[in-house]
C-alpha cells in the first residue's frame, strides 16, 4: 500500500463549488447519482480524478453527454476534460446493509446512516474526497416512507413529499462550502427531543436529538448539554451558530464517539442517552464533554477545516482544549483538569514512549484513520493550552478572533493557526513551533539546592526522548509554572512564575527566602512534560497538604504514592507510612471538595507505575499495589466508614456536589473492601442493590467484581438480568469483568468471548471486552501469554469486519520493550502472526509493522 506524506501536498486541481445528490435508499441496493461542477484550478491540462471506494461507476456523463473515455486507475475514476468549467454526473449502486467497515453509508439497527471523516464519503459516491476541496451540497433524499420515516441531512430541509409507490423523498440543502468528509445522511424511524436555541444576535434554531421512541426520555442530558455549548461558544469565543437547524441522532454502531457533519452531528449512542438507572456520573460528564466537542467543531473544524489529513491536530487538538474548557467551566475546575492529566498520562504518554510515537502533526501515513490518536487530540490540546498559557487570556482570544476571521470558508493548516497566535500575541512561536514535529515527552529535571543567605538556585534540564524516525531532538519551549513553599510552615515563599525552558538547561535564584524551599513545579500541568525533581516524601507531603494549586496537591500526592510504589516493586517493600499519614492528612481537611478528596486519595494506576520502571513486572506493580490500598484501607479505616457514611445522597441528581460525594464514596467503599474483604463486600453488595443510581450500582459491582466474595457471581447475574435489553449497560457488565483484578480474568475473559450476547460487529461491545481487558496490565501480561494471543486472534478476526476497530484495539501488543525478555518475545510472536495474516487491512498492517520496529 501507498504512504502519503505531508511534504507531497499539492492543491487541488479542480475546484468543485456545487454538488448535487440524488440518493435512492435501499439497505441492499441504493443508487446514487452525484453531479458535480467541476472548475479548473488553474492552466493545467490534468484530467479530472475523482476517488472511489468498492463500487464502479454505472454511467458518466459530461455536460449531460454519456462518455467512454473514461477510465478507472485502481479505484480512482479519471475523466479526461477540455475546458475549464463542465458539469459532470455519475451513477453507482451501494450496499449499506454489506457494509460492516461503518464507513460511508451503513445500516445500524434499522437506521441507514453515514460517517465520511477521514475517507468514508468516497465510498458513496465518485468526488475528490480531500478536506481542502469545499463543495455546496444540495441532497435529495427518497426512501420507503413506512421504514424510513425521518429523512435528514447537512443544512436546512428546502422540500419534501410522497410518491405512488409507498416512498417519500426530502431535499436539504447547505449553504456553507464543506468537504466530503462532513457529509451527512440518516434515515429511519426515529422520534426527536426538541428545543430552541436564540442566537446573541436574536436568531432561532431549532434544536433536535433524534433517537429510537423508547430513547426519548434519555435525550434531556444532551439537549441541555448542546445549549450550555451553544451559549459557552457565544461567550468565550464570540462563536455563533449558522444555520436555522441543528439535528444530532444517536446510532448503535460507530466506530468513533461521535462526528461533526455540518448541521448534522451524528453519535455514538453512548455519548448521548443516559438517566440515573443507566448511566454514570462519568458517562454524563462524557456526554456533555462530547456533545460540546461535536457542537464546537462548527467552528473549529467545519467553518474553518483543515488543508490536509496531516492537519487533523488543527481542529482536534483545538476542540479538545475548547471541550476541556467548557466542562471545567460547568463543574470542579480543578478536577477536570486532574482527570485530562489522567487521561493525557494513561493513553498519550505511553504512545509517545512507544513504536507507534508520532508528532501532533504527522509525517506520513498508510491509514489516516490510524492517526486519530490520543497526540493528535490530547497532545494537540496541550499544545494550544500552552500557546494560551504563553499568550495569556485577552491576547489568546484575540488571537482566536483572527484565525476564525481569517480563515472562515477555508481549508487551513496548523502554521496558519500559530501565525495567528503570533501576530495578536505578539510574540515568536518559531521554536515553540517543535511542539508540531517533534514526538517524545519532554523530560525535565529538576533541581533546587538551598544556599547560605536566604538564596536557592533552581537548575532545570530538558531531555526530548529519541522516537522512531527522531533520533536527535532539539530544545523545545516549556512553559513550567513554579512556585516555591516553606519547608516549615507550608507558607508561599514567592509568587507563581512563569518560566519558559526554552535551552537545555536554564539556573534561577531565589533570594530573600526565610525557610527552606520547597520546589512546587509545573503547576495546573502547565506543560504536557514528565518532571523528574527528587523530593523527600516529607517535602512532598508537606505540598500535598499546603500547595494553593489543586493540581500541584493532587500530583505531589500522586509523586508520594508512587515513589513508595517504586520502591516496593524494586526493594520487594516499602515504608507506606507518609503515604498513609499524607492521605490521613487530605482525608481530614475539611476545607477541600469531596470530588477533589476522592482524586487526591487515589492510587496510581499500575500502568502508570509501570511508567516509571525500566522494565515492567505486572505482578509485582500488582502486589505492590494491592499491599498499599490493603494498608490504607486498615490504617485509616475509621475515616474511610466516615467518608462513606457522611457523603451518603438521599436520591440522585447530578450536580457537581453530589458527584463529588458519590465519588469519594465509592473510593472510600473500595478502601474498606481491601480493609475487610467480608464486610467490604457485603457493604458493597448492599450498595449495589439498594441504589437509585448506576454510578453506585456500577463502582459496588467493581468493588466486588476485583474480589473473591460468592456477592460477586450473584451481582454479575443481578446486573445480566436486569440489563440484558440495554446494550450500553451490558457494555458495562463486559468492561467491568475484563478489568478485574482477579486472578482468574484472563480466563473469563477468553470465555466470555463467547457469551452469546458478544459480537465483534458492534464497536463499543468489542471496545467493552477486548479493549478492556488489553489495558488491565496483570490480566494482559499474564505469563503464559495467553493474554497476548486473545488479542490477536480478536484483532485478527475484527479486521475482516472493520479494519478501523480492529487496529485501534492493537497498541497494548506493541508494548513489548517494556516488559521481560519472555513476555517479549510472546508479544513479538503474536504481531508477527498478526502481519502474516492472509488478506490483511491496510489499517491493521500499518499498527503491526511499526508495532514491530
Ligand atoms: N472528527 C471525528 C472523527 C471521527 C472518525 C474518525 C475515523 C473513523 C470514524 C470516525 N468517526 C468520527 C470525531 C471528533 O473528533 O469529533
Ligand atoms: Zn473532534
């Protein structure tokens, strides 16, 4: 297969302003006929070439003559023009309901619906499917009236009506320019959540949430969620919605979260329906985050797009940041920032420390699709947060303001976007302009040594990690927020500063200090770096109990908890007494926020602990782990029954407070059950039943799926039972068995493979297994490789029905530098059988080979 690289790009040469759909539904045979007018780009004398996808062309007309001069170059349709402007038409038939890849158009439970981004639309019909070619779309639609009652698509509807035949048609037309890939058609018998919108300019918009009947009463959370966006985007960004109608449809299969078709979003389900029964606090927080995501990609992503797939971080990395915004805005600042650390340090460190390690603007690539990854959007978030940092808040929305006026209706690049920061912030990003092409995570080291007089000098060192195809990396800028405290008060010592590490090594001094300083660095995670600044545990708990960034707390605790972590899977035991009394410590403070207490008294991940080893032993970072929860549960019991009891809710609601209370609960519910397994799990089993909420139900039934209790088989039947119609709670029931700490998990999981209501055709059913299980590190890496060889065999056999899910549920096997040389070579084994697989995606070949390297 052909790699496509960034350098090669060439504009287009033909532009194609109108398009006109004629889409004839059927889920085994619909036809579609496309008339484009095509223009020349400029005085070239190239044929017109226009992607396709599986099918042929059935007829080609130019200027409404039939041709036969064209041709088919692999799947690319070539027609041979003279002039400079003609109208051309083409006619192909497709096969939704054949269409198990969820690309293009495709059948899920009864709906027939779309996803074009990154290269979908080609596969419905014959057009340069390209992001910087932006066309006006005008789609009619016909289809069986009695089956496919609703008949949506991009913009506003123009026209409907019947026809003798039982079938009906719908016209919609778009009036803003887009690229294929935010063409969007759903048909089906759907019933719609309504409201109204009114614009700060006095416009309405008619708002939609299109679901099955029986979803309706699970729309409320996502409809207010969609106009808490709208009104957000108004007024931290001056942004405005365009058009007289915003339509979202939830479907069950989908390959992705969501999409931002213009006017037109459409969702995986998960990201939309929810109520107490059904959904947790997560999921809610997911749902807005999402919905807001999707919503603000009108602007970042629809109205200004992006040249090229290689700018794919222009309008991801962009919206995250603006999501992440928007939801710390609705809750707990400082929480929605611990948990996108969290996040930033579960999924994008370990990429960036891998074989599949990309710049946020890539090079080359094989499949874009496997360029959608947590650097191009978590990274790509990071990246803008800085330039925020950097520039401050008026001169970042000034700069924002520029880039949106700039380049509205336009395909823009991510120089475009850092020119504009440049130019109303005043200052000179060259570079700062390494973020965009250099992979790795910076490392920095860190060093405060006190001197006589008052004085300290602060020495700081960077270090950007070789990655594949970057063997030497130069200095980047760090923007490192830092503050000093006083080792014996607690008290600040300075102010916060800004300083930006933009050398190998930089010295500061501190004068004037009346105690010795305690260094608090990168504070809010001011940059997306990996710090290495040895504190004593005291120093550390002494932050973690005075700092007044809630993000320098959380991580001095998390650094506390951790270096007791490291030290008993490298010694075999470890001092776990200023961790307890540092957690004592939080636990007893009555000035913090419950949300905040449940994220601070947190045990490290065990992939994260893993992070910080030069070679991963599952099973030791897993007892490691278990003894500290085990001595933290039985130490602070008493304050545990008491955080459990106080925080108790009379009936749920989802505000930030109740959240917050529900979720120290639940941590502190898991701290008694390593505490006193027994009573643990009856308490957790008494929870799981008497609850009103799936937050509760579901944190119980973790609590009592990771021990050996006979609650657990009992709640996992209850559980079935009562949600064996709900396909997002079986998901969950899936899930929660495959990230069990069991012993025995990778064996359950190998047999619940093959529970009748386990289908790879469904993505998020096979993200709930085998995506699942791939990231809980002692079941995966257990030492028969049995683990290994499960996640082959499913990508393997995922990849003949959707190479796309297929090879984003890969990365785990690539991991094999980290572990021993046994485990290695297992995990190498299984790649290889995976790469010499007969008939294998371009998609999964692409993960596996560099998985390799
Ligand atoms: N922009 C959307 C990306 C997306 C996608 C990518 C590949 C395959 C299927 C997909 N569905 C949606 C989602 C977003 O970032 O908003
Ligand atoms: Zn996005």
């Amino acid at each position: 297969p052909a790699v496509t690289r960034r350098e090669a790009y060439q504009p287009p040469d033909w532009h194609v302003p109108e398009l006109a759909l004629d889409i004839d539904l059927d889920p085994a045979e619909t036809r579609v006929r496309a008339t484009l007018s095509v223009i020349r780009a400029d005085a070239h004398d190239r044929p017109l070439r226009l992607d396709g996808a599986g099918q042929v062309p059935l007829s080609v007309t130019v200027d409404g003559v039939a041709i036969n001069d064209w041709r088919l170059e692999g799947e690319t349709l070539v027609v041979p023009l003279d002039g400079s402007a003609h109208t051309i038409e083409t006619e192909v038939v497709i096969a939704p309901e054949r269409n198990t890849q969820l690309m293009g158009l495709y059948a899920s439970g009864g709906l027939l619906c779309t996803q074009c981004e990154a290269e979908g639309f080609r596969r419905i019909t014959y057009f340069p499917d390209r992001p910087d070619v932006l066309a006006r779309y005008t789609v009619r639609i016909t289809a069986d009236k009695a089956r496919y009652p609703v008949l949506l698509a991009n913009g506003d509807p123009i026209a409907s009506g019947d026809l003798e035949d039982g079938r009906h048609w719908a016209e919609w037309h778009d009036p803003f320019p887009k690229p294929s890939y935010l063409f969007a058609l759903v048909a089906g018998d759907l019933a719609a959540n309504r409201a109204s919108f009114t614009t700060i300019s006095g416009r309405e918009v008619a708002l939609a949430i299109w679901v099955r009947e029986r979803d309706l009463p699970k729309t409320g959370h996502a409809l207010d969620a969609l106009q808490a966006a709208m009104a957000w985007d108004e007024a931290v960004y001056g942004r405005e919605y365009d058009l007289g109608m915003f339509n979202i449809v939830a479907v069950d299969d989908f390959n992705f979260g969501a999409m931002e078709n213009k006017g037109l979003n459409i969702f995986n389900s998960r990201y939309i329906l929810a109520d107490p029964d059904t959904a947790t606090d997560q999921d809610y927080d997911a749902i807005a985050g999402v919905v807001a995501h999707e919503y603000f990609h009108n602007w970042s992503g629809d109205r200004v797009t992006c040249r090229d797939w290689f700018q794919l971080s222009l309008k991801e990395g962009f919206t995250v940041y603006r999501d992440q915004s928007f939801s710390a805005d609705q809750g707990s600042a400082a929480v929605k920032r611990i948990e996108d650390v969290r996040v930033l340090r579960a999924a994008q460190f370990p990429e960036d420390a891998g074989p599949l390690a990309h710049p946020i603007r890539p090079d080359s690539y094989l499949e874009i699709a496997n360029f959608y990854t947590a650097t191009i959007y978590n990274k790509g978030a990071e990246v803008i947060r800085m330039m925020a940092t950097i520039l401050g808040p008026e001169a970042f929305r000034a700069a924002t303001d520029l880039y949106f006026d700039r380049f509205d209706g336009t395909a823009a690049t991510c120089d475009d976007f850092v020119d504009c920061m440049e130019e109303a912030g005043g200052v000179d990003l060259t570079q700062f302009r390494l973020w965009y092409s250099q992979a790795g995570t910076p490392r920095v080291v860190a060093g405060l040594a006190g001197q006589p007089g008052g004085r300290a000098m602060l020495t700081l060192a960077q270090h950007v990690p070789a990655t594949p195809g970057q063997p030497a990396k130069q200095a980047m800028v760090l923007p490192l927020k830092l503050r000093l405290f006083g080792a014996d008060t607690g008290r600040p010592l300075t102010d916060e500063r800004l300083v930006l590490l933009d050398s190998p090594t930089k010295e500061i001094a501190f004068d004037g200090l009346a105690e010795r300083p305690v260094l608090s660095i990168n504070r809010s995670f001011s940059a997306p770096v990996i710090v290495e600044s040895a504190r004593a545990a005291a120093d550390l708990a002494l932050l973690s109990a005075h700092d007044d960034d809630p993000f320098a707390r959380y991580e001095a605790m998390q650094q506390l908890m951790l270096d007791t972590l490291v030290a008993a899977v490298t010694h075999g035991r470890a001092d776990h007494a200023a961790a307890v009394e540092a957690v004592r410590h939080i636990l007893e403070d009555a000035t913090l926020e419950p949300a905040f207490i449940g994220e601070a008294v947190l045990l490290p991940s065990e992939s994260f602990i893993g992070d910080q080893l030069a070679v991963v032993d599952p099973e030791a970072i897993f007892r490691a782990r278990a003894a500290l929860r085990r001595d933290l549960g039985i130490a602070l019991e008493p304050l545990w029954r008491a955080a459990y009891a106080d925080n108790a809710a009379g009936h749920y609601e989802y505000t930030p407070a109740a959240k917050g209370c529900r979720r120290l609960r639940n941590v502190a519910l898991d701290y008694i059950a390593a505490a006193d397994p027994q009573g643990g799990a009856a308490l957790a089993f008494a929870q799981f039943e008497g609850t009103d909420n799936m937050t509760d139900r579901q944190a119980a039934l973790t609590t009592l799926a990771g021990g050996t209790s006979d609650a657990r088989i009992a709640a996992l039947d209850i559980f079935y039972n009562r949600y064996s119609d709900n396909a997002l709670v079986l998901d969950k029931w899936f899930s929660t068995q495959a990230l069990s700490t069991r012993d025995d998990t990778a064996q359950m999981v190998e047999e619940l493979a093959h529970h009748p209501d386990f289908t790879l055709a469904n993505p998020n059913r096979a993200r709930a297994l085998v995506g699942a299980f791939a990231v809980n590190q002692r079941a995966f890496h257990h030492p028969s490789g049995r683990g290994y060889r499960f996640l082959a065999d499913q990508v393997i056999a995922l990849d003949k029905l959707n190479p796309q899910t297929a090879a984003r549920l890969l990365p785990p096997l690539g991991r094999w530098r980290r572990v021993d040389e046994h485990r290695a070579q297992s995990m190498r084994a299984e790649l290889e059988r995976i790469v010499a697989t007969p008939g294998l995606s371009k998609d999964v070949l692409e993960q596996a080979t560099r998985s390799l390297d």
